[in-house]
C-alpha cells in the first residue's frame, strides 16, 4: 500500500487491514479445527472405529450464529468508513472542478482568481503532457467530476480513494490533505483506446505556495476563464497523427 496522506484515506486503509486481521485469524480458527479433527477422530486401528456422532448442536448453533455476527460487524465497520469517506463538508477550503474527457485531465479552480479574463484558472493535459493538481495542505479539497464524453475514474492512490467520472451525473467526494509531496494519479476506468495516457500528478504544497501557484496561473490568460472549462481543452490531433503514422508504418 501507498502511503496514505489525507484523512479519509487513512481511516479507508484502517478497515483495510483489520479486514485482513480478521480474516486471517478466522482462516487460522478454521484449519486449526479442521487439522485438529482430522487428527482428534482419526482411526488408531482397523479394529477400532471413531465414534460416530449425527449432530451437535451447541457447535451447529455456534457455527451459525458467529459467522452471523462477523458480517454485522463487518457490515457496521465498512458503513461507518463509507460514510466518512463520502462526508461532504458544505465549506471546503478549496474546490476543484475535475473534467476527464477522451483521454486527459483538466483541472479547475473557479472563482479562485480576480483577473480581467476571468474568475476560473485551469490546467489541462495531453497525452504527452502530464497535468498538474496542486492541493494546499492541512486543507478539506472538494472534487467535483465531469465527463463530456464516456464514462473514467478519478484517482490517486495515497489518497486511497477513487470515483467514476460519469457523464450526465454528479459526482463529488472531499480528502483532508495531511502531508506534502507529489504523488501519481491516473484514471482507474477503462475508457478507450488511450486510456493508458490519462496520467496526472498531484502536488501537496503548503498554503503560500499553493496561492502562488494560481497567481502563477492567472498571470497566463491561456490558464484563465470566465467559467470552468467543462468540454476539457485537449485536442485530439496529437491522436489522430499518432494513428496516422501507424498506418503508415503498417503499409
């Protein structure tokens, strides 16, 4: 596993692992007990025969009723962990308007900025330029997600947390930011043929240096809009030559 770096995260790889403590120590019980009968019970001469026993109840009664009661606690643990991972706090510090359109990533902070080209910064990737995501730290991130075209999926693995990109439909989810560093994400959905390239990196950066970077951002009016820009701004010439040339190589 990654290492984890945002609140809800954390407590995601929590039921995780004790998910594996307990079916490891469940599987541990289970061929001990068989291992123990195979033994116990077994014949010691071929004039003496192993009791023969039709039923036991008070193991029959224990063997229903526990597992019954490993599912409800499992039930309760992933219920209680789903919905902190799915917690919307109404004030995020920062949101990101997240587009995934065939095949990259535009990222988006609207009304982020106050310049006279717009109030929304956005970088968008292609499939030879990976896009950036800078995140402050110590902050609650709220990402709203878009698709203009099929279905992808969002994702960084050190924030152990994912979500289908669904055209049509709205989806969000919130992280609580924890350390600083760079991290990789890509889109967790297969969605065509480039799918390969929807890479992204995130970048955790203190508060200075994640308002710096919009400023950066916004001294560019190519990174800067009146609204988030939803229809993504990659185009697909670079594909279409990439096909092109393969053509040509196979004739």
């Amino acid at each position: 596993m990654p290492e984890i770096v945002t609140k809800q995260g954390q407590d995601n790889l929590d039921l995780w692992q004790g998910a594996w403590i307990a079916a490891l120590a469940t599987g541990a019980v289970t061929w001990a007990l068989i291992l123990g009968a195979v033994w116990y019970f077994r014949r010691r001469s071929d004039d003496e025969v192993p009791v023969q026993t039709r039923y036991n109840l008070p193991v029959e009664i224990f063997y229903t009723i526990f597992p019954i009661i490993m599912v409800i606690v499992f039930f309760s643990h992933t219920v209680r962990v789903q919905n902190t991972m799915l917690e919307i706090d109404p004030h995020p510090d920062v949101t990101v308007k997240v587009v995934g359109q065939k095949w990259q990533w535009t990222f988006n902070y609207p009304d982020s900025v106050d310049t006279p080209d717009g109030t929304n910064v956005y970088v968008a990737g292609t499939g030879d330029d990976r896009p950036l995501l800078v995140l402050p730290v110590d902050s609650t991130i709220e990402f709203d997600l878009y698709s203009p075209d099929v279905i992808h999926d969002f994702g960084v693995p050190a924030f152990a947390m994912r979500m289908d990109v669904v055209p049509g439909r709205d989806n969000k989810f919130q992280v609580t930011t924890t350390e600083t560093g760079t991290f990789a994400g890509k889109c967790f959905e297969l969605c065509g043929a480039y799918h390969s390239r929807m890479l992204f990196d995130v970048k955790v950066v203190s508060q200075a240096d994640y308002e710096a970077y919009l400023a950066e951002l916004a001294a560019d009016p190519d990174h800067v809009s009146e609204a988030p820009v939803v229809g993504g701004a990659y185009s697909e010439t670079p594909v279409l030559e990439d096909l092109n040339n393969t053509e040509g190589e196979d004739e």
